[in-house]
C-alpha cells in the first residue's frame, strides 16, 4: 500500500507577491483615489480618458490581467497569489462600497481580454 500523502497549501506571501502588492497600494494610492471624486460625481465623460491612461500605466508595469497566462499578456499569477493581489484591489475606501468593479477594471479590461 502507497503511503498517504499529506496535502497542504502554503499561504505565505512569497518575496515576488510582497512587490507586486506593495506597487499595488503604491499605484492606487497615487493614481486611482485621486480620480474617486470624478466617479462618485458621475462626471465619466471626463474620468474615461483618464482610466485609459491608468490602464496604459498598469500594462506598462506588467500588473495587467493577474490571473490570465502570460502568453495572453497577463501575469500569470496562481491562486492563492492572485488572490492576495485581489484583497489589495478590493480593500480600500467608500467607491469600493459603491463601485466594486471600478478599480479592478483598471488592472483587467475584460470584454478586451475575451
């Protein structure tokens, strides 16, 4: 009889996780909460062009799309590590409350991913 197996996830934040989140918060901190007046105002006509530009930006830094496969110009990221990207998407101020999907469509734009 074969020995068991123990199954296990390791959880820990790796080193490359660990930049990718903290060019994350840099990112959202100086680029995106600066627009959360244009949102919450509903003035999209003016905030369009500047959430093209912030995309330009996280395509620039290879934070686009974190879990599609590189080969299809994402990052890539497994599981557990895209969801440690995904709470540091999704853990910051009122427009998330309001607007959940805003700040990812700024990493991914899907109906141009798919």
């Amino acid at each position: 009889m074969a020995p068991k197996r123990k199954l296990s996830v390791d959880f820990a934040i790796s080193d490359k996780m660990q930049t990718v989140i903290g060019m994350i918060d840099e990112f959202v901190a100086r680029e995106l909460v600066p627009l959360e007046p244009l949102l919450l105002q509903g003035r999209f006509e003016e905030l369009e062009p500047e959430v093209a530009r912030r995309r330009r930006m996280v395509k620039q830094m290879e934070l686009w799309a974190p879990n599609h496969p590189a080969e299809y110009g994402g990052m890539g990221l497994d599981l557990v590590d895209h969801a440690d990207d995904g709470l540091h998407l999704f853990r910051n101020g009122e427009v998330h409350a309001q607007f959940p999907f805003f700040w990812p469509q700024i990493f991914t734009d899907w109906h141009e991913i798919v």
